[in-house]
C-alpha cells in the first residue's frame, strides 16, 4: 500500500483495465444484440477501432470552451469515480482511493459528468442535443430515486456508508446483500437499465428521432474521449453494483465473470425492447422500483 | 460608547449619508455607499468587541445587545455578503432612478440583521426584525412591478411572522417578567405545556416564516424575482438566514432541552416538504429570477431539515449550507441581475448565447451552480454530503429520500439557468452585449473563489460553525480542514478528491487541447448540422420554450395544485367578509341613530348578565 | 500523392486500419438508393460485420452515401453536410445517376457529374446498385483507404477554387457559410 | 398667570370676540387664535410641568367650594391630556393659519369653531362636575356639528346632519344619566359622587352606567355608535379631521374613563368595554381595508385605533392604562398628521380616491413622506412611537392573560399594514396620473408636520421622553382616593 509510485501505477492500471474491459463489454453487446437478429455482428474489439478512428481524426470543431471541455468532464468524472471504488476487495493495485470516500459521494460525483456533458452540449446550440440533454435530466430524476432509496436501505440496515465497509459485512457474513437484502437488490436492478441508457430507456441519444442527442455536434477526439469515458463508466457502475450487492470481487476473472453476468441483464433487455417516451419511463421508475424501494427501506428500518 | 452602539450608529450614519449624498448628486452618494462597504465590515472585523455587552432600560424594559459565536456566525454572513453586494449594485444601479432611497433602504436592512444578530433581548430582536421588514418592503416594492401583490403579500406575511413572535414575546414576558432571551431558555422547562408550546410554536411561526418554509413560502419568489438583483442577493443569502438564525435557537434551545424533539423533527419534514415542492415548481420557471428564487427556498428547505433534526451533525451541516447559500445564491442573483442589465431579459426563451459575450459571469454562474448542485469537487457538495450523513445515521429514510429528490431535480433547474441564459444560440440581438463592469463582475468573482476553496479546505468556515455551536449546546465539535466524517466512521477526505479530480481533469485537458490543437476549429453556434439546411442568422434554434415539458406531464398531478390558489381563495373570501362588514356602515343616518338605540336596549336587556343585577 | 503502402509510416497503417475498418456512415437519401441501405445494414446483408455503422450527423461520420440523383436544390444540403464532416471523409456515390445523371440526365433540375461538385471516393454502378454491389463499394473504400488512396477530403481542400466554381454555378444564391481548412 | 380658568374662559372669550377683531384688522382672525392657543399650551405646559407630585392644582369657580361651586381639577392625569390637546390645536392652528382652503372670508368662522371645540374639550377635561362636564361636551359636539359643514355642500351637510343627529342622542342619554345620577345622590360634584354612589341601588346604577356608556362612547367612536364618525371625517376640512380624531375623540375616551374609572364604581362595566372596543377594532379596521377614499380609510383607522385604547382602558389594570395612555398619545400624535398629510394629498382631487395619488411620491416629496411615515408609525413599525405603544397594549393583555385578545389585535393589525401600504405603494412605486393639479405645502403645514414627525421619531427612539409622565397620570387615575381627598378636603371615601 505503501508508496506513491504503487498508488500512481495502481490508478493507471486501474483506469486501463477498467478502459479494457468496458470496451470489451461494449463489443459484445454488438455481438450479441447482433446474434439476437441473426446478423454476424461485428467483430468485439470493434470499439477499440471506432475509438482509435475518431481519435485519428484529422480535424475537429467545437462550438465553444464548454464543448471543448464537456468529454473532459466526462472522463475526469468517470476515472475519478474508479479511483473511489474498490475494483477487488483487496490487493495492491486495484483498490485506490477507495478508503477516502463513501457512497454519498460516489453518487455525487457521478452525475459530475454528465452535468458538464449537458452544457457542453449545450453550447453547441443544437436543438437536439437540448432535447436530448432535457430528457436525460427528466431520466436522471426517474431512476436515481429507486437507486437511492436502495442504497439508503444497505447503508441504514449495516450502519456504514462506505462501500469498503459493506464489502467486509458481505465478507464476514458470508452472504452476498442480493440475498441479505433481496428488496433493496430489486429496486436497484429495477433501476439499472435507465443507468445504462439502453433501450427501453434509450431516450436521451435515440438516432431515430434526436440525431443521437447531446452528442450530435460531437466529432473526432471528443467523441473518442466520450466513447472511452463511456466504457469507463460503464466498468463503473458495474463494479459498484458487484462491490453493493454482490459481495465484490477478490480476483479479475471473479470480477469479470460476476460484472459480465449483470451486464448481460440491461442488454438482453435493451435488445427486444422499444422505446419509452421520456414521461413514461419516469412513471415506470416511480412505479414498481419505488415500491420495493420502499420495501427495502422499511425492510431495512424494522 | 461601546462599539457595538458605534457598528450600529455607523450603518445608520451611513444610510443618511447615502441618501442624502445621492439626493445632492450621484457620485458623492456613490462615495458614500463605497465607504459603507469598506468602513463598516473594516470596523465590525477590526473594532467590534465580541465579548461586550451593553445593557439599557428603555420604557421599563431590560434590553442588552452583545455578541454570541452563533450571532457571529451569521454576523460573518452579513458582512462579507453585504459590502460585496453593494460594490455590486454602485455597478448594478448606475442608471437607475431614485438610488438614495435604495442605498437608504439596503443599508437599514444591513443594520436591522446586524441587530439581530447582537440582540440578546426579545424587544431588540424584534425592533430590529422589524426594521429589517420594512426596509426590505421598500426594496421589494422598488422597481415598481406588482406592488400590490408582491408587496402587499410580502408585507403581509412577514407581518403574520412578526406578530407570531411578537405575541411570543408578551406572553413569555407575561410567563418570565423578562424579555432577556436567556431567562426565556432558562425558564422554558417550567412552563406549563400550553405556554410551552404556544410560544415556541408562535417564535417557530415567525422565523420558519423568514426562511420560507412550506406552506408559509408564498410570498418569497415574487419578493425575490421583484427586488433589485443587487439587494436580492442579500435578501436571500443573509436575510433569509435571519429565520434560520432564529429557529437555530428556537429548536435546539427549546425542544431539544425540554425533550420535544417531535416539534423539530415537523420542522425538517417541512423542510423537505419545502424543498421537494420548490424544486419542482423551479424547475417550469421561465425567468431565471423565478427560478432562482424557488431555488432559494428549496435550498432554505435543506437547512430547515438540517437544523430541525437537531443532531450535532445535522446542525452543522444546515448552518454551513447556510453560509454556502449565501455564497452561491449571491453570485447567482448578482449573475442574474448583470444579465439582465446587460442584456435587458432574465426571460429564458429570449436571452440566449451569453457565454462568450459575458464569460466572467458565466463563470461565477458556473461554479456557484456547481456549488448549488452539491457536486464535488466544491463547497456544495460538503454540506450536501454532511445533511444526507446526518440523515442516514438518525434513520430519517424518508426524509433522505426527499432531499435526494430534492437535490437531484435541483440538477435541472441548474443546468435551465445555464443553458437558459448563457449556452444556446447566439443571437444577432444580443450582438453588441458587453460583459459587466468590474464592480459587478469581481464580487461575483470574490465569492466564487470561496466556493472553489470550501470545495478543498471546508475547515476554514467550520472553525466559525463550531465555534457558534458552542452557543447552542453543542460544545467539542469535531472538525478537520479537510475530512468530513460521520457518525458511523465514514469519513470522506476532500483533499484526495480534489487532488484525484483535479489531476485526471488537467491531464486529459492537456491531452485534448493538445491533440490536433492546430486542427481544432471554432465554428459559431449557427453552424450545426440541421439536415444539411443554412440556418440563417435571425433563426434562433436554440430549444428554451418547455424545457422540460416531459417532466411537468409527469408531474402534473402534484402540481396541479398551487398553494397560492389557496391564499388567494382565502383572501377573496375574507375580502368579501369585509365587504359585508362595510355594509353595516350604510352611510344612512337613521340607520345608525337606529344602531345606537338597539345598542342601548340590548344593554339595558341584558344589563342583568353584564352588571351581575 | 498517392502512397503506396510501403512508403506509409507505422502510425499511417495504424490509423488506416482502424479508419477502414470503423466507418461510420451518414447516408444522404434524397435519391431511390436510400432504399437499399436498410437491407445494407439489417440482418440480410449485415454491414455492421464490416464496421459499418450509421451515424446521426455530420460531425460524427466517416463516409457520406450520395443514395442517387442529386437535385440542384439538394446539392447545396450535400455540399453543407460534406463540410461539417470531419477529415478524413469519404463520398459514395450510388447508381448512375450520381456518376452522369442517368435517366435524369437531360433534366432542368438535377445534377450529372457530382464528382464536379464533392470530390467522390468510390461509385457503385447500378440503377439501382443492390446491397451486395453496395458492400462491394464498401469494401473497395476499405481496400482506397488502407492504401491511404482515399483522399477526396484533401482533393477538395486542395482545389476548393475549382470546387467552388462549380458549385456557384448551380447554386444561384449562395449563403453558406466559409470552409476554411 | 397659570390658572387653569385662563383654559377655558380665554379661547371662549376669544372665540365670541374673533369677528370683532377682523373687523379692526382681517389678519387678525389668522393671528389671533394662534397667540391664544400658544397662550393655553403654554400655560398647561407650565402648570403641567410645576405640579408637585399627587397634588392636582384645583380652581374653584365663582369662589363656591366644592361641592356646591364647580371646580377643576389640574392634576397629572387631566393635565396630561389637557397639555396634549393644547399641544396639537397649536398645531392644527400653525397648519390652518393660511390653508387655502380656508378662505379669509370663512377663516372667522372656522377659527371661532375651533375654538370652541378646544374650549369644549379642555372643559370637558378639566371639570370636576359631571353636569358641567356635559355642558362642555355639548360645546364641543356643537361646534363640531359646525365645522363639519364647514363646506358648505351637499355632502358636508348630510354628514354634519348625522353627526347631529348621532351626537343629539348622545347628548340625551348624558343627560338622562346625569339626571339619574343627581336623583339617586343628590349632587353633581364627581367626587361627592363617587363617594355616594356606592349607595346607589345596584340596578339603577347598571342603568345610569348604562346610559353614560353609550352617551360617552358616541363621542368615543365606539362600535356601533360611530356611524357619525366616517363622514364626519372625510367631509370636514383636513386639519378639522386632525382635530377630530386628536382632540374631540380624545375628551370623549376621556369622559368614559374618568366616569367609570373615578365616578361610578360599577362592576362588569370592563368587560363590556373589553366587548365593544374589540368589535370597535374589528369592524373598523376590517372596513377601513375596502374604503377607495382615503379620508374615510383614515377615519375607519381612527375608530379602529380608539376601538384599541378602549380595550387598553378595559383591563382596569396600571398596565394597561399605562398602555392606552401611551396609544392615546400615539394616535393624537400621529393620526393629526396623517390627516394634515391627507390635507394636501387630497387638496386638488375632488374624489379623494387612493388611486388618483399614484406617484405622488416624487411630485410631493414632503407630504409623502410625512404620509409614509405616519403610517408606518400608526402600524407599529419600530423605530417609531407607535411600536411602544403596541408593545405595551400587549403586554399589558398578556398580563390579564387574554391571549385570544393578543391575537385579534396582531390580527387586526395584519389587516392594518395592509391598507397602509397599499397607499405607500402607491404613493412612491407607481408612475403617476397625467393631469394632476397639486398644491405644495404651505411653510407652516411643513412645520407643523416636521414638529409631529420629530416627536414620533423622538419617541420611538426614546420613549421614556414620555413614560414617566404616563405613569404618574396612570398613578393618578387610580389613587381614586386621593382624587377626592383633594377636590373635597373636608369629605373622606368611607
């Protein structure tokens, strides 16, 4: 644990393994929801293409300083986010900043990112990308309640609010909190698929109708720096919802194996899903999730 | 004399001096306003004695002003905010009509909260209350817009508040045979439960009613999208706190040692209540005053619940989003106010693309919405953080899940105040708008720059905080400068998070400016892709008219239902009881030689039950 | 100008691998080839195995699919579209009438030659080209570009003035706005 | 040279001789009844301030001793109000010396009626007589009958009819009372009185208590009996109304308490002023708040605030009538200027309406803000004298534990900022009607509103100029014992 250099090398392996796995992630959701329709899909490194292409783009436009800055936002909140988050229980490399910060702030610092995404694309003064920025909000508000709430469960029934500290009582009681708490589990997964902006809740980009939304004045190097972002993220949330409920990872292939397994859950999802209108996936996130929200919290209290 | 009298001569000395510098000609009341900035912060920091006391009788009653840390505390508030806010508005005011009056009025509003905040009496605290209400009248009325209703209902209920503590006040004095707010403490516990709860209740009324709490709120946003931008930073940063002051030691002073927690825990419901509503109704606001203003009372909301839940943690955290809110609801006003000096409009579906016309403000605006919103790596974010804790280890869930509600809608109004003003599409009509002048841009800069350092460093004003809750029973706070830590262990460390966010930002800001700096163009706001078509100069695309129309179907049940109707329905029904009322005067004098003969026969038939025989 | 691919740097190759194989596709389908391109991209033909994918707007595509005749009217969309792209860009041209005007050759208002107006990577021959014809484009974009042969991007930079020329002939009432790099 | 006869006998005197001096000089008739007001003030200050403590200065009339002769009484209470009287006819005279309005040709009349009233009102306060207190208060009735048509039009007329009207059954049931009251003891001396009418049949005293109660509380605007009160008001000229609501009012409240405090000892009689001044409060406040005119808002406020100082009086407590002493002097003081303000705020409007005095704030700077500052002072706004006296009216409620009544009154005084600041707003924050004809204020009003306006800022930042003084005068009204010993030396109170 000792030493700077560790901590510096830890972060980046971190960040790059995070970086990998989420784009590997990615492809496969390609390849699958490729597979679904009975297409060859692409193959699954093909993000790492799509992000080295934009990246070598030769030029780029931006609107203004907050365009310029918008994916920066964005990935400064999604490496930051990895730093505070336990990736393995425990080890050298992989467990970071994890002790200087709790679950309050990891919420927080979460929507970090796409507050600054939402003025950057802002100042690109497209339509769209105000449409779409307006409807991720709404979404925002949607489906942070039923994850809240569940959150607030674990944290009022084991007394911590850190996430270091729920991983030693899953550890300890030998029981993963999906079991332990079962409600608290539904609600947040009940929540999920909104986090991940799949179909049905792919309301805030959907080409059809927005031109991909926020991102639409979006080329070359930003878009790259988002697409990575993304992936990071993606790896995020994943490991949090593990390190929350799954009584975390003490090795990368567990750690794989259980954030591929709830990964697969918003993709299948998404991939026989429409779309809702924005209204209508508030009023499913205030529906059922929220009622085992509550179940959880009273489960909880009592 | 003590200096205490001097600091309140002082501000009154200058208040004439404004008025009447103005009424000779402008720049020699511009001087003296400048003075009063820099004189009398310069004096209360310098001069004041904390530790004094002066004690008088006036009419028989036994009044004493002096200092306590919690006085301070607030005192602290009011004078950083203030003197930035007057710089300001010498910028804000420059062409506008009748500045004696508004320099007069502002500067008594300043010396009515800095008696307050040093009144150790009840009759103190209420004359100044009072002349904190009505100066603030007067600038509420200022601009002329709406004074029968705005003024007229803001008058009101800070009247209703008023008069609740007022009626408090005899009745203690009635109970206690003094006035001194200590003797009241001190006595509280052998009331009888009635008095007991009549006058914590009515003392309750009149502060919760300052900090606009739900269901007495009503007259906060007019007031504050009304008044001159320049004072309504103010008006919402310090005045506001007035209330919260004054419940602080309500509260904890009185239910929390008499063991009504209950009454306090009905504070923070309302409190959440306040800020769930406020969000939602701030969030359909199309002027960015409107919204600023229903933002200034769901953040109120926060500090209401922090300081009704009453744990040591809770306390701390409403009293330092107190001092935050001053903070960033000045830069935001005073952000709104120079846009809408500049530009002419705080309408949001007119005023678009003022970032690169005005970015100072921009930035002010920038980082105290960040500040608002309670992300990290800012000030917000640790009073957010420390109300949720506090929450969560008391096992309020509910109430938690309210402020997230609360504070996670927050995010859309913040990011419509942005987008609304200063993000979009340039307009042609906005071609020739310059930034503000320096004396509106640098307060606003000043208070930025705190923001920015309560992001790393809270410590700095939780030494005040810790100090004033000395006053309120809580001795041996702990604090760090830079670690905020529950009561379950949980600790957050602000300096690794300013440190982890603040590396990864600058290098992937090197990286991406770097990359193909040189092949990294600027295009104007009109050149987005729309289909291939030219959007000409006098289009605007820019989306601003219902925002967020999809949120407000979602809620259209809850908000069907304005709490104004309701005063208003009110207010109509009593208007027409009075309408009965004027009748009986018919203007006939037979009538009234009627009146008088049934009013003597009445007396004589009754004369029996009246006189006993 | 035109590298062959041992005179390529290290980098080049990378990046051209890259570009070939992540093309990101705006189709401009104002002609009847915009037809063909759902088959293109759906389960019968499947594109995306090639890292063909759609992309919403200008500033995030590679390949700009001209799906058919142009009108004159229309042009000036196309010519705004291909600016807003980011370089490298490419152009498809679809059918014959994107190569000589086809049936419409003789027309008031259409095009003939677009490769007078944008400068044009590949064409697809056809009337109209089926997909597998117009995956066979694609694949020839792909083998241009690892070659680092596809360069109507820098074609058009190079010889804007001529470009232009063209195009105000046709566009009557110029109002775009100026493409500077 | 200080006697208190010179009060009565000299404004009397002048007033019959005024139109004798216009006709040597004309500008006498402005003149001279300044110098005899200035002559009274200074003579009941000099007394007032000379008087030794407990021991009222007493005059017998015509050289009979009391109780045959009539007498009167100077003491610290009478001569308090006596001196505040004095004070502000003074005023209203500095004011009225040259008001346009009252023409040279009528200013004789007016003066003369003037007079009389002040004459009336200092008779009424000063006399040890109850029948010749009656006969005081029909001087002062009459002569305000006078100068409520002082206008002379149709509406003036119809006022001073009902004022007649109202104030003829007013008188009747004095009377009546006095009649009673002379019967059952024998004499009209009010000390002798007190002293005997404890030996009245209970049942004829609730009567006579009666009686006197609706009698005086016509002149005190009580509720129901102030019909006579809006239009009386608002159709007599502005500083007529000043004087109204400072000096007739003030000698009517005065009558009911010195009555009923010192002369009849009736038990229940608090309640009911308790009963009635609180509907005097509701009523008047309530309707004042719909009125368009703003002399009859003025008008409903007077009533409201004497329903006020009714109540104050009501709890036969020295707090509370340390309090209602503070609220008479409050409303004296500051409802004389709100209505001299009114004067030329409504001088060239002919409806008198609240909306024709948009944005008079910057075409009459001055009168404005006298206007503001009287009603912020008359709400009970601090730093001004109205705020001490609200603080010690309720006090002195929450002392009689009438928390309901604290209430009401907070309530009523909701109602009160309301119409109040609807004239403020209007006044500074609303741009002004084109056609405005107005008329600045004449040296003299700005003068004697200044003085006014200092005295409210004066007291209200330091009220103890004042307090000691009320509370010797409240000493006085309850050392009833004393009261007789004095006035009649030889007789003691069994």
């Amino acid at each position: 644990m000792e030493g700077i250099g560790y901590k510096i090398l830890g972060a980046l392996l971190t960040t790059l393994l995070a970086f990998t796995v989420g784009m590997f992630y990615a492809g496969f959701r390609r390849k699958i929801i490729a597979r679904i329709q009975n297409r060859v899909g692409p193959p699954v490194y093909q993000n790492f293409l799509d992000v080295l292409k934009l990246l070598s783009k030769k030029t780029s436009v931006n609107h203004g300083i907050m365009q310029h800055l918008a994916p920066l936002w964005l990935i400064t909140m999604s490496v930051s986010t990895l730093m505070f988050i336990p990736v393995l229980k425990d080890g050298l490399f992989f467990t970071n900043l994890n002790f200087s910060g709790d679950l309050i702030f990891l919420l927080y610092i979460m929507v970090f990112g796409p507050l600054g995404m939402a003025l950057g694309a802002g100042q690109t003064g497209n339509p769209n990308s105000a449409i779409g920025v307006s409807r991720g909000l709404t979404q925002m508000v949607g489906f942070e309640i039923p994850w809240i709430m569940a959150i607030v469960a674990l944290m009022i029934q084991y007394k911590t609010t850190s996430v270091t500290g729920l991983l030693d009582i899953q550890s300890q009681n030998g029981t993963w909190m999906m079991f332990s708490s079962p409600l608290a589990f539904i609600a947040a997964l009940l929540a999920m698929p909104g986090m991940f902006r799949y179909a049905p809740f792919d309301i805030v980009g959907a080409p059809a109708e927005l031109a991909s939304g926020p991102i639409s004045e979006f080329g070359g190097k930003y878009l790259s720096t988002m697409m990575t972002s993304g992936s990071i993220f993606a790896f995020v949330k994943l490991t949090l919802y593990v390190d929350l409920f799954m009584g975390g990872a003490s090795n990368l292939i567990e750690l794989v194996i259980k954030t591929f397994a709830l990964y697969m859950y918003p993709v299948l999802w998404g991939a026989v899903s429409p779309r809702f209108r924005t209204e209508q996936a508030v009023r499913y996130f205030w529906g059922w999730p929220l009622f085992f929200g509550f179940a959880a919290l009273i489960y909880a209290a009592f | 004399m003590s200096s205490l009298v001097i600091l309140i001569l002082i501000i009154a000395g200058f208040a004439l001096l404004s008025y009447f510098g103005h009424s000779i000609n402008k720049t020699a009341g511009n001087i003296a306003v400048f003075a009063a900035a820099v004189l009398i912060p310069l004096y209360w920091f310098t001069r004041v004695d904390f530790s004094e006391t002066v004690s008088f009788t006036i009419s028989g009653f036994q009044m004493e002003l002096g200092y306590n840390m919690y006085g301070k505390l607030f005192s602290l508030i009011v004078m950083i905010l203030s003197p930035l806010a007057l710089i300001y508005a010498l910028g804000y005011m420059k062409d506008s009509k009748r500045t004696g009056t508004f320099y007069f009025s502002f500067l008594f509003s300043i010396l009515g909260m800095t008696g307050i905040l040093m009144s150790r009496d009840f009759i103190s605290l209420f004359i100044f209350w009072e002349i904190m209400t009505w100066s603030s009248y007067l600038l509420v009325i200022f601009l002329g817009k709406d004074v029968e209703k705005t003024g007229i209902r803001y008058m009101v209920f800070s009247a209703l508040g008023a008069y609740a503590m007022f009626m408090a006040i005899v009745i203690i004095h009635r109970n206690t045979g003094s006035m001194m707010l200590n003797d009241y403490f001190n006595a509280f516990g052998n009331f009888s439960t009635g008095t007991k709860f009549l006058t914590g209740i009515l003392l309750m009324f009149g502060f919760a009613l300052k900090s606009a709490v739900m269901p007495v709120h009503v007259w906060a946003p007019g007031a504050y999208s009304n008044t001159p931008m320049a004072y309504t930073s103010v008006f919402s940063g310090a005045l506001s706190k007035m209330g919260v002051y004054g419940l602080g030691f309500v509260v904890i002073n009185l239910f929390a040692h008499a063991n009504l927690h209950f009454a306090g825990t009905i504070l923070a419901w309302l409190g959440a209540v306040t800020a769930v509503l406020a969000t939602f109704s701030a969030i359909f606001q199309d002027d960015a005053k409107k919204l600023l203003a229903y933002s200034s009372i769901a953040q109120l909301g926060y500090i209401v619940t922090g300081i009704g839940i009453g744990t040591e943690l809770s306390i701390f955290a409403g009293l330092y989003l107190a001092v935050l809110h001053a903070a960033f609801k000045g830069v935001l006003f005073m952000a709104a106010g120079a846009v809408e000096r500049q530009a002419g409009s705080t309408d949001m579906t007119e005023v678009t693309g003022l970032i690169r016309k005005m970015p100072l403000t921009f930035f002010a605006s920038l980082v105290a919405i960040i500040a608002l919103a309670g992300v990290p790596p800012l000030g917000g974010f640790v009073g957010k953080w420390m109300l949720y804790e506090s929450l969560i280890n008391n096992g309020n869930f509910l109430m938690v899940i309210m402020i997230f509600l609360s504070s996670t809608a927050a995010f859309l109004y913040s990011y419509k105040f942005l987008f609304g003003l200063f993000l979009g599409q340039e307009e042609p009509e906005f071609e020739n708008v310059k930034e503000a002048s320096p004396l509106m841009t640098i307060p606003m800069l000043l208070l930025s720059v705190f923001l920015m350092i309560t992001g790393s460093f809270p410590g700095i004003v939780f030494k005040y905080i810790a100090e004033g809750m000395t006053d309120l029973g809580f001795h041996d706070v702990n604090w760090q400068m830079s670690v905020l830590t529950n009561a379950w262990g949980d600790s957050v460390n602000l300096q690794h998070v300013t440190l982890s966010i603040g590396v990864v930002f600058v290098v992937f800001l090197i990286f991406l400016t770097w990359k193909g700096y040189k092949k990294t163009y600027y295009v104007s706001t009109k050149d987005i892709s729309s289909s291939g078509e030219v959007i000409k100069p006098e289009d605007n695309m820019t989306y601003s008219t219902d925002f967020y129309k999809p949120f407000e179907r979602v809620l259209h049940p809850i908000l069907k239902r304005k709490i104004e109707k309701y005063y208003d329905e009110f207010g109509e029904g009593i208007g027409a009881l009075f309408d009965f009322m004027r009748r009986i005067y018919t203007g006939n004098g037979q009538t009234y030689a009627f009146y008088v003969i049934v009013f003597l026969v009445i007396l004589l038939v009754f004369s029996k039950n009246i006189f006993g025989y | 100008m035109y590298n062959d691919k041992e005179s390529q740097k290290i980098v080049d190759i990378i990046q051209n691998f890259a570009r070939k194989h992540s093309l990101f596709v705006l189709a401009y389908g104002t002609g009847c080839g915009a037809i063909e391109i759902p088959p293109t991209m759906t389960s019968r033909y499947d594109a995306e195995r090639f890292g063909i994918r759609g992309a919403a707007t200008p500033r995030q595509a590679d390949v700009l699919l001209i799906t058919g005749y142009l009108a004159t009217k229309t042009l000036k969309r196309v010519i705004r579209v291909y600016e807003q792209m980011q370089d490298p860009k490419y152009v498809m041209g679809f059918g014959s009438c994107a190569i000589n005007g086809g049936m419409y050759w003789d027309s008031y208002n259409t095009i003939n030659m677009l490769d007078k107006y944008i400068p044009v990577d590949v064409y697809i021959n056809g009337c109209m080209p089926r997909p597998e014809a117009v995956i066979a484009g694609f694949v020839k974009l792909q083998k241009l570009i690892q070659e680092g042969k596809a360069d109507g991007w820098d074609r058009y930079k190079k010889n804007l003035d001529e470009y232009r020329a063209n195009q105000k002939k046709i566009i009557t009432n110029w109002v775009m706005p100026d493409f500077n790099r | 040279m200080t006697d208190p006869v010179y009060f009565i006998a000299i404004p009397l005197l002048t007033a019959f001789l005024l139109p004798l001096f216009g006709k040597i000089y004309k500008p006498l008739i402005g003149i001279i009844p300044g110098l005899v007001f200035a002559f009274t003030a200074y003579i009941s200050f000099d007394l007032y301030f000379n008087l030794e403590p407990g021991k009222p200065v007493i005059v017998q009339m015509a050289g009979w001793a009391p109780p045959w002769g009539i007498n009167l009484v100077f003491g610290e209470f009478s001569g308090l109000i006596v001196s505040l009287i004095t004070f502000l006819a003074f005023l209203v005279w500095v004011y009225s010396y040259n008001f346009k309005k009252v023409g040279f040709d009528n200013s004789k009349k007016y003066f003369t009626l003037l007079m009389l009233m002040v004459a009336g009102s200092i008779g009424v306060v000063l006399t040890g007589d109850i029948f010749n207190m009656f006969v005081f208060l029909e001087i002062t009735a009459i002569s305000s009958y006078g100068l409520t048509a002082f206008y002379k039009g149709r509406d003036s007329a119809e006022a001073a009819f009902k004022f007649l009207l109202i104030g003829s059954l007013s008188s009747t049931f004095i009377l009546l009372a006095i009649l009673l009251l002379y019967k059952q003891t024998g004499t009209l001396n009010m000390a002798e009185i007190a002293i005997k009418s404890q030996a009245i049949d209970p049942k004829i005293k609730s009567i006579i208590a009666i009686l006197f109660f609706v009698g005086f509380g016509i002149e005190a605007e009580m509720f129901p009996l102030n019909g006579w009160v809006p239009d009386a008001y608002s159709q007599a000229p502005g500083p007529v109304a000043a004087s109204f609501a400072s000096i007739l009012a003030k000698s009517g409240i005065y009558a009911l308490i010195r009555v009923f405090y010192t002369v009849l000892d009736v038990e229940g009689i608090f309640n009911l002023l308790l009963t009635a001044g609180l509907l005097t409060i509701i009523f008047a406040e309530f309707t004042a708040m719909r009125q368009t005119r703003l002399r009859r808002m003025l008008a409903y406020s007077s009533i409201g605030q004497m329903g006020l100082i009714m109540v104050a009086f009501s709890f036969n407590t020295k707090a509370g009538v340390f309090a209602g002493l503070f609220l008479m002097f409050n409303h004296a003081v500051i409802k004389t200027l709100l209505f001299l303000a009114s004067g030329f705020l409504t001088y060239s409007t002919k409806q008198k309406k609240i909306r024709d005095l948009d944005g008079f704030g910057k075409i009459m700077p001055f009168t404005s803000l006298m206007f503001g500052l009287g009603a912020f002072a008359i709400v009970g706004l601090p730093p001004f004298s109205g705020f001490w006296g609200k603080l010690n009216m309720l006090t002195a409620t929450a002392d009689s534990n009438l928390y309901l009544v604290i209430a009401l009154i907070l309530v009523v005084a909701v109602v009160e900022i309301i119409y109040y600041f609807k004239v403020i707003g209007r006044l500074y924050f609303r741009e002004r009607h084109e056609d405005v004809n107005i008329q600045k204020p004449t040296w003299n009003a700005v003068l004697a509103m200044s003085i006014l306006a200092l005295v409210i800022i004066g007291v209200g930042l330091y009220p103890d100029f004042i307090t000691d003084y009320l509370a010797k005068a409240t000493n006085e009204l309850f050392d009833k014992a004393g009261y007789i010993k004095h006035v009649l030396p030889s007789l003691s109170l069994n």
